[in-house]
C-alpha cells in the first residue's frame, strides 16, 4: 500500500482543478492532483476548441455557398469530410498538447494517477493501492455527458455524445441531435452545413438559455430557417433500425417518425460524483447529490473541503471553472483563512449563426429577483453595418432599472453578439447606468450602432416610468 500525507488534495485535473493546484502552490508544496482518466481538459479536447474548428470549416462552406447575395460565385462547394476532420483532430491535439506541456512541468510527486474515492473527509482511497490522508480538499472532477436512460443499450454505437463527435474519421450522412442547449445548437447548425441531414430536436419551447419571448422567438425563426427545427417535441421512442436509428415524436398532437445514420444526444452533462462515495464524508449535499457550497469561497459547508468548476453544477463555463479553481484553491492552500473572492458579471455565447449571447441579468433572472425594470429593443433585420454583411438577422433586448438608470443586462440573438456581449458585460460589472453608457463612442458604421439604438430606447423607457408590475411578466419556461 503507498501511502500519501499532503496539506492537500485535488482530485481532477481539468481546467478548474488546474487552476486550483497553481492557486494553492502559491501556500504550500504539499499537494498531489489526483487525475482518473486522461490530461487534457474538457474544453481543449472535446469541447469549446474542436466545436469552434468544426463550426469554422462550416462557416467557410456556408460563406462560399451564399457568396451569390454579392455577386460573387465560386461553383458547387464540395465539402471533403475526412479533410474536414483531419483538420479538427490536429487543431484539436495542438490544443491538448500545450495543457499536457504545462502538466508535465509539474513536479512527479504531485500526479497521481487514478480514481479517487472518499474513506473519511480526510481520507482518500486511489484505486486500490493507495492512499492520500489530505488536511484539505479541492473536488474538481468535471462533468460527463448525461444520456436520457434506456438510450445508450437500444442504440450502442449509433448513440454518440459531444465528446465523440471530436473522434470521427470522417462526417455521417445524417444526424438526429437531441438537444437545444449550446452544444445542440452549435453541432446541429456546422453539420448541416456540411452536408450533413439533420434535425434538431428540444422541449418545452427552449433554445439555449434565453428567456425573453423576443430572442426566443428571434431564435427559433433563424434557426428553423435553415434546418428542421422541433424545439417542442415530445420524443417517444428511439430505436436501433439496422445500421441506422429510427426516432419517433410528437408535435402539436401529430405523431412523426424519421431515421438517422446517428443519434447526437446533446442533453446536457452530470458532474462526475458518484465514484467518489461522498456519503461518507458527512458534507451537506443538495437533492442532486452536490456539495452545497458557497460561490465566493468554495467551501462546502463549514467544512475543510472545496469544489470547483462544472461538477459545482453553478455555470458551466470555461472561465467561470477557472475562477472556481482559483477561489478554491487558494481558499484550501491558506485554510483556515478562507477569503470571499468576488465573482465576475456572468456571460454566455452561443457560436451559432446568428451568434447568442446573454450578458449580466437575462430575462429570467430579472422574473426570478422580481426586478423593476425597462426594456429596450433593436431589430438586426434593418441595422447598417448587419444588412451589408447579409447578416441582418436576429434582435437585441437590453434592460435597465428603474429609479437608478442602472445598466442590468442583455439577451442578443444577432451579428457579432460574441464581441457586444462581452461590452454589455462589462458595462454591468462597472455598475454604469443606460446614460452613461450612451455617453460612450460609437463609430460608423458598425454593429455596436444597433446597442446604442436599443439603448435608447431603454433609457427613454426608464424616464417614463412607473416601473410595470414584475408579477405581470410571462416568467415561465421558454418564455
């Protein structure tokens, strides 16, 4: 039996757990990161740098494609797909090959190789010869892609997952993508236009995380626009059909049936926990089985161990794993002095076309605070700069307080929301109010003149007043 005593563990080497061990170095050298499975990260192997290289071979085919609307014609645009995925794979590894550089100049004696489960709080069993007594602890396991149950044993290998796709030799001549979240959304539209048949399938109206029936709507039309899109389907049955998949559904009370080369389940992702035997650790855990644990510290409960990252099941996101790992970590390497960090204004896209993009308080969490708010509104369709790119599709909605004039967030389904959300977010964090922000330059032409136009709007709206009852407002799913 080997035997390990550190001031701390981290169990996973993802990007959180990688940002907790530089964080808690910083306090002591008695550590060891504890790492089952491969190095790599999520985001550089199978997610947010090969997604974005198999939607920028889609783009390039898409663009040749519709060059016409210029003037300019290239010919039939044949799309290679093993040269596609050729591509993918070695952008991918180069991508993986510098986080396997940074772990490799870590000392040995702090991997660990392994899967980790809990004996006591302080204890640690890895795999079946080893144990870790650690002071503290950093719980940064990651996520796996959840599969509705049942699904994987009456498909088998024509289930696939996002984490699979990132492996192909080549592209399917057709796909059924289950899901509208992010993933769905951004694999269903870079498939289709590379050739690939698609249908898009969701539930309850939603698509990404966008609350406002404006994007919402904005959303569904631009995207059902280019691929069948069925964001209320009620999915009730999916089966093995020879080599290929047969998916049966509902739809305003219409049965409909379909058959598929492969079934994409992109229904969302489940922190990697189970293993771990938390039970017995005494750690409060919430009804999903997840530490309950503060987001400005990383603590869980009162006690001596952190969590970090997407297993926090908080928000999904690079950046925001980063943050936890560094909260976390630094909070476990100085323990017991646990510092509260203050947390960014949160920020999401969607690389679809058009881009998505939420920036501070959306739509629902303005319902939720019951927040007295304005609204302000541009349309893409008639926006300059948006109609000489083509890509005049899509609206903004921004939204301002009340009484204070003070800049609350934004949903955008439209050109460049990637750049402009990061903007709107920035003002938010700032705490500046729709004036203000109007006071700012705006060059000509360019997308941004359609922020200021919804701008102004809102900060009209906010001088009316009174603020409308929050109680009046459609707060529901998809709504």
């Amino acid at each position: 039996m080997n035997r390990h005593a550190v001031d701390v563990a981290i169990i996973g080497a993802g990007t959180a757990g990688m940002t907790a061990y530089g964080a808690a170095r910083k306090h002591t050298d008695s550590l060891v990161v504890i790492e089952s499975n491969v190095y790599g990260t999520t985001c550089a192997r199978v997610g947010c740098m090969p997604s974005k290289l198999l939607i920028a071979a889609a783009e390039a085919a898409h663009h040749a494609r519709e060059a016409g609307v210029f003037g300019v014609h290239a010919g039939p645009v044949r799309v290679d797909g093993e040269a596609v995925m050729a591509r993918v794979t070695a952008e991918r590894d180069r991508f993986v090959g510098f986080v396997l550089e940074a772990v490799s100049r870590w000392p040995a004696t702090h991997r660990l190789c392994g899967e980790a489960r809990f004996v006591d709080a302080h204890t640690l069993m890895v795999d079946e010869d080893t144990r870790v007594e650690a002071q503290r602890i950093v719980i940064a396991v990651g996520t796996a892609p959840a599969v509705p149950q049942g699904w994987r044993e009456a498909l088998g290998d024509r289930l696939v997952t996002s984490d699979d796709v990132f492996y192909w030799k080549t592209l399917p001549e057709s796909v059924a993508v289950v899901g509208t979240g992010a993933i769905g959304l951004e694999l269903a539209q870079a498939l289709t236009r590379l050739g690939v048949r698609i249908r898009l399938f969701g539930r309850g109206g939603n698509i990404a995380r966008l609350g406002d029936p404006r994007t919402v709507d904005a959303a569904r039309a631009a995207f059902a626009a280019e691929y069948p899109l069925h964001d209320e389907a009620n999915i009730v049955e999916v089966a093995r059909d020879g080599e290929g998949v047969r998916v049966k559904w509902t739809e305003g009370g219409t049965a409909h049936e379909d058959r598929f080369a492969l079934l994409l389940a992109a229904t969302g992702r489940r922190p990697n926990l189970a293993a771990l035997q938390l039970e017995r650790t005494g750690l409060p855990l919430d009804e999903r089985g997840v530490p309950v644990h503060s987001r400005n510290t990383g603590r869980v409960g009162e006690s001596h161990v952190f969590i970090a990252g997407d297993a926090a099941q908080d928000r999904p996101l690079l950046h925001e794993a980063a943050d936890d790992g560094r909260i976390a970590g630094d909070n476990a390497g100085r323990y017991p002095d646990v510092r509260s960090h203050r947390r960014r204004t949160p920020l999401e896209v969607v690389f679809s076309e058009p881009q998505i993009a939420i920036a501070g308080e959306g739509y629902r969490a303005l319902c939720e605070r019951n927040a007295t708010y304005a609204v302000g509104e541009e349309s893409f369709e008639d926006q300059g700069r948006s109609r000489v790119m083509a890509k005049n599709v899509g609206v903004l909605r921004v939204y301002g307080e009340h009484g204070s004039g003070r800049f609350l967030g934004a949903e955008m389904v439209g050109p460049a929301a990637e750049h402009i959300g990061h903007l709107l977010a920035w003002s938010v964090q700032q705490g500046l109010t729709v004036d203000e922000m109007l006071g700012f330059p705006y060059y000509h032409p360019v997308v941004e003149e359609g922020v200021r136009t919804a701008l102004r709007v809102l900060n009209k709206a906010l001088l009316k007043g009174p603020p409308p009852d929050p109680r009046s407002m459609d707060c529901g799913p998809g709504a």
